[in-house]
C-alpha cells in the first residue's frame, strides 16, 4: 500500500479546486492511498469570538484551556471535518472522518500543561485504524485531536499531526496543501529546499507567519523517512502524470528520501 498525507489547512478549505481533487484521483490512479489531515483555525477563532473567549498563542500554538478545548473539538469534528467530507463526496470521493481521539487513533501527551493548557504532541498512532479505513475503500479524513492518558482530549498542530502520521504510515509522500504554489521567496516558486537553506529563510525572515511551522513539519517528516515531502497549492494541479509540482523538502542535501 502507497500511503500519502495530505495536511489541509482550515484557511485553504474553501479554496480547494476542481483542479485539487483531480490530481487527488490521478494518485488514487497511480496506486497512492490518501489519507488526509485537516486544520481549522479560523473557524475556530470565529466561534472563540461569538463565546467571548480570547485567542492566545505560545511559539505558534494555541493556548488551550478547558473552554477553548471544548470549541476546538466542536468545530473540528462537528463542521470542519463535515465541510471536508461533504466536499469529497462532491467531487466523487468517499471518505470517513474520524476525530483523532477516536480508537485511540492519536494518543498524546501534554507538551506543557502549565504553559499551553490542553495541546499535545502526538506519542502513537493507530495505523491499524486508519489502515482498516484504507482498505474498505474510504479515504480517512482526520481531525488533529489527540488523547492523552488520562482521557483529556489535547489540541494537536494540524501540521504537526500530519508529520506523525505520515512517520507512522511509512508514508511514501506527504503534502501540506496551501492557498500558494509552494514556498515563495522573493515572489519566486523555489522547487526544492534543503534544511540549512530553509533555516537561513526563516532566520531571515523570507518564510514566515503560518509557512514556518508548515516547513518544520515538512523537514520533520522528511528526516525520519517519510518519503518525498511536498509543499504544494490546492488551488492548481498538484499532481500530474506521475509528477509533482509544488516545493520539494530535501531531507539531506540533494536527496529526497
């Protein structure tokens, strides 16, 4: 089984086009497994609004105490997954969401519970679910909600949940889906980036705001073996005759994993 992740950002969602979901059916021809990944953090600060509840973030995370979980998980599983998985359906596709909580599916620790409140880094994850999924057909649509060991549910970065489950699922590709072609520097698509190039860039400030954790996560899923790892657009074709267009994340200088 061909396994690639797919990490939608809640902001691309409703930017996702025809063009998308037709290099999607073009992997599934060529004998790729999706499993996709999903965010939704303006929906979220939408809600966190109408509540009066202030958003905070640390280092790029979201300050999750136990109000502000119980909104995550409500827009995550209760409207973003279901706009995800209506949109597949529309497109022709089936697919299964599941709350990253569910089955244990993503089980998590706290990175700082003092600090975040209820975000998590994901420790395990259910391959046997998810590959369960795969095999019956569907496309597994996942929200980055983990469990912990004492029940709470955590907040996971969507981005960095996709780098776990792409190390998990030996992912042959994993793709983080943008409202852009790739990484622009200088208004320039650059094909290719190793580590040492993308550090300088993030030092220097030419990739920043919601890019940064997207490369670290895609450095991330490259290091540890998950395959070719891509930055790509999910407003342009993506994928087509067995090639990919987008910004390819080098794991070692001049080598794809």
């Amino acid at each position: 089984m061909k396994t690639v992740v797919i990490k939608c950002g809640g902001s691309v969602l409703e930017e996702l086009s025809e063009q998308f979901f037709t290099s999607l059916q073009e992997l599934m021809d060529d004998g790729y497994s999706p499993v996709i990944v999903h965010g939704g953090g303006p929906a979220i600060n939408k809600m966190l609004d109408l509540y009066g509840i202030p958003a905070q973030f640390v280092d790029g995370l979201r300050v999750t105490c136990e109000k502000t979980m119980e909104v995550v998980e409500m827009v995550l599983s209760g409207k973003t997954n279901r706009q995800l998985c209506s949109l597949m359906k529309n497109n022709g596709f089936l697919s299964l969401g599941i709350n990253g909580s569910d089955g244990l599916c993503l089980q998590a620790e706290y990175i700082d519970k003092q600090k975040l409140g209820y975000v998590g880094e994901i420790r395990d994850v259910n391959t046997r679910l998810i590959g369960m999924v795969i095999e019956n057909g569907y496309i597994p649509v996942i929200t980055p909600i983990g469990i912990a060991e004492d029940g709470s549910r955590l907040n996971i970065n969507g981005d960095y949940a996709a780098a776990s489950i792409a190390k998990a699922m030996k992912a042959g590709h994993c793709a983080f889906v943008t409202n852009v072609d790739g990484i622009l520097i200088g208004g320039k698509l650059i094909s290719e980036l190793n580590e040492s190039e993308a550090e300088n860039h993030i030092s220097d400030g030419s990739i920043h705001g919601g890019m940064v954790p997207k490369v670290q996560s895609a450095l991330s899923a490259a290091a540890a073996g998950a395959g070719k790892v891509m930055i790509i657009s999910g407003k342009k074709p993506f994928y087509k005759n067995n090639s990919w267009h987008g910004t390819a994340i080098v794991a070692a200088e001049g080598e794809l994993r």
